[in-house]
C-alpha cells in the first residue's frame, strides 16, 4: 500500500464520516497533547496562578462569589469566574486548568483541521497541520499556564471558523461570531469595545444577504448589551467607562509617561505616599483591602483607582511623540517574542530537547531565536499581498482580526507580558495552508503546461 492510497483512504474517511472524524480527531488532539504536558512534567505552574494580578482574592470569591465578580474592576470577570468554579471541584483547581487549556487547544487545532482541510483540498493535509500546531513547544508551554492564552486563543479560532462558514452555514456561524465576541470581551480586557463593534459591523455586512434581518437584529442587539453591560457595571460602580480598570495604566505606561511611583506601584504604596487618597466609592474586603489573602498586591484596590486618576493629567502634560514611538518599536518586537523566557518552569531541559527535536523534525528554526518571529512578519506580508492583489474572502477576514489584536498590543500596550501573539497564533497555520495551496496550484499548472508541450 503506497503513501497515496494511504492518503485517499484517510481522505475518503473524513470526507464520509465527517462527525465520526471530529469526535475522535478532538479525542485524538486532547490525549496527544494532555499526555505530552504529563510526560514532559510541565505541569509545575500552581504557584503561578495565584500571584496574577488579574486574580481576584480566592477566599473572597469562595465566601461571596456574586459580590465578587461584581465588584471585580481590575479585569473581564469570566476567567475569575471559571477560576472560582474549578475551586470548588474538589482537588486542585490547577489539574483543572492545565485540562481546561488541553481541551481549548485541541478545540482550536481542530479548527486548523477544518479549515485547512478545504483550504489544502485534502482533510489528511489539514490534519498534517493541525498536528503541526497542537505539538508545538508554544503550544505545549501555554497549556500548563493556568491563565488566558490558551482560552483566548480558543475564542479566536471560533470567531475564525465562524466566519470561514458564514456563507455556508449561516444560522450556525452567526451564534459562533456574536458568542466569539461576547467571549473574548468578557475574557481579555485586551479585546475592547472598539474592536467587537468593527467584528460585528463585518458580521452584519456578510450576513446581510443571507440571513433574516431580524434574527440578524436580535444576535447583535444581545451581544452589543452584554458587552455595554461591563463598563456600565464599571461606571456606575467605580466611576470609569471600561472593561478594566488596568487600561489606563497600559495607557501611561504605552505612552511613555513615567508615573511617581512607577508602573507597578502596590496599594500599600499608594496609600503610603498619598495618605490622604480617598476612594470615591468602595464596597468591601475585595476592593479595599491592600493585599490578598495569599499576601499579594490587590491590585483591584479602590486606591489603585483612585492614583490612576491622580495621574492622568500627567498624560497630556508629559506626553512625548518620540517616546510613544520608542515605545511603539519595543511593543512590536516583544509581540512576537519566544515563549519560554515567560514561565518558571523546574525542569528547562526536557522542553529545550523537545523544541530542538520538533523544530529539527519539521525544519523550522529552533524557537529561541529570531527566525520564527521574521517567519511570521513574511507570512503577515503575504498574507496582505492575498488580500490586495485577489481581494479574497477568508485572507480579508484573517488579516482584519490579526490586526485588530496586533495594534491592541503594540499601540496600547504596557509590555507587561510577553508572547501576546499566541493568542492568534494558529492563524499563522492557516497563512502556511493558503501559501502551501498557492505554491500547489502553480506547480500544477507548470506541470500541466509542460505535458501539453510535449503532447
């Protein structure tokens, strides 16, 4: 049997059981990936979970978990509230977390599949790349961290399958779009306002035509209410229009604008410095209190409200072009920074030798260095040749969400963290699938040519 029929055979049973095939591709995916974290031990990030700033106090989410997620300013509440549940499972919510980011990842590297599945002409192509992708040393050191990307990237590649089928399935892409949306806001406070009214204004554009307009109205109008809902709560709470109370401070830092107590100044050193800083509203223990119970900064303090807004004149007054650009340059290099510099994992060795071996397996350079960040910058300039030249449906879609989360990062961001860009990382696989397809299709007509010139 030759590696063709091999493939016909695998092709033909995608093609013919095409439920049969996702259920035990995701099957597949999850326990490839799930047995790799465990055999490799990277499962060493539960001290991790609890010093992130954009964690509320577990004990007061444990006593009153309403009144916290209420009162929760700092961030989105959706992470805080699957935090909360998995912590009243019982054993450790980190097993529960490194799981939960197993089966997001597999969710998303089936949607490569797919995609690339038809974008390739053949499902065995598109699982070839969906494996690709779910092995990968980034996407193995995001699954044993217990915080966003993985799920981030989760509602990033729903909204991408949901517009990939919109003209095809359009009752069942719209609930994916309008859920995407509302996910990723309540999620990441990096997802803003802006940018899901642009994601629904293309939705509505594209849908307009295929769907009844007051379906259309209803999925909109309750997605726009969710979304206005948070920085309402925010605002008739606290006094600002906004997700998170942590975007001015991304703001000041993006701008360049050096604050008295530095970017990351802790409650206790606010009211320490400005001892007659007031709260304008406060409610209790979550957003009064200077730490945590575990003894971190709490960083959902009405005083850190509060000193923010002591500060924002400063913008106007010290703002420096020259600064805002410096800082603007630092943003965009740090987006496609390594992952591995980002966690604190005991036993480096194991995924150092293992990223050796996949990168020297699929011959791509060896991700510590620079060569997979200018990889990515040529397939993002590809990606815009695809667009401008043959103006194509799916490369306009995939570039206008890249975009969107790349100047959310670069333009408004504090380098507070690195790696951003693996949130929307799998859309790099999909660029690879339509280049690979192009470089087929040419070679193909080549071949062809060639076999009329000789006929």
């Amino acid at each position: 049997m030759n590696l063709r029929h091999i493939i016909t055979r695998a092709d033909a049973f995608f093609i013919e059981k095409p439920f049969s095939s996702t259920i035990a591709v995701l099957g597949l995916f999850f326990s490839i990936l799930y047995s790799n974290v465990i055999f490799l031990g990277l499962d060493t990030l539960e001290s991790v979970l609890g010093n992130h700033w954009q964690t509320a106090d577990i004990e007061v989410l444990r006593k009153d978990p309403i009144a916290a997620l209420l009162h929760l300013h700092s961030q989105p509440p959706l992470f805080n509230f699957l935090y909360w549940l998995l912590d009243t499972l019982p054993g450790r919510a980190y097993d529960y977390f490194v799981i939960i980011n197993c089966l997001a990842q597999s969710i998303v590297a089936l949607i490569v599949v797919k995609i690339s599945s038809q974008i390739l002409k053949s499902p065995t192509g598109g699982f070839g790349m969906g494996i690709f992708y779910l092995i990968s040393p980034a996407t193995l050191l995001y699954a044993t961290y217990a915080f966003y990307p993985p799920l981030t990237s989760m509602g990033f590649a729903i909204l991408v399958y949901g517009f990939f089928i919109l003209h095809s399935r359009t009752r069942l892409a719209s609930i994916l779009i309008v859920s995407a949306v509302c996910y990723l806001y309540l999620i990441r406070s990096s997802f803003s306002l802006p940018a899901g009214i642009i994601l629904l204004s293309i939705f509505i554009y594209q849908a307009r035509n295929y769907i009844s307009k007051r379906f259309l109205l209803t999925t909109v109008s309750a997605c726009l209410l969710i979304m206005l809902a948070l920085p309402m709560k925010n605002y008739l709470l606290y006094g600002f229009f906004s997700s998170s109370s942590w975007t001015p401070l991304n703001a000041i830092m993006a701008l360049g604008i050096k604050t008295p107590l530095g970017p990351f100044a802790t409650p206790t050193e606010i009211r320490k410095a400005y001892p007659d800083l007031k709260c304008k509203k406060s409610y209790g223990l979550l957003d009064t209190e200077d730490k945590k119970t575990n003894g971190e900064p709490n960083y959902n303090s009405c005083y850190f409200v509060a000193y923010l807004n002591e500060q924002m004149p400063n913008v106007t007054s010290e703002f420096s072009v020259f600064k805002y650009l410096r800082n603007i340059k630092r943003n965009m290099g740090a987006y496609f920074d390594t992952p591995d510099g980002y966690f604190f994992l005991t036993n480096r060795d194991k995924i150092d030798s293992y990223a050796f071996a996949y990168n020297f397996s699929f011959l791509t350079a060896y991700f510590k260095f620079h060569q997979i960040r200018i990889g990515c910058i040529l397939l993002v300039l590809y990606l815009i040749y695809r667009v401008k030249k043959q103006k194509e449906y799916l490369p306009a879609i995939l570039l206008t969400i890249l975009t969107l989360h790349f100047f959310a990062h670069t333009l408004t961001d504090g380098q507070e963290s690195r790696r951003h860009v693996f949130d929307i990382e799998f859309i790099f696989y999909l660029i690879y699938s339509i280049l690979l397809s192009s470089l087929y299709q040419k070679w193909l007509l080549k071949h062809e040519l060639k076999k009329l010139v000789k006929a």
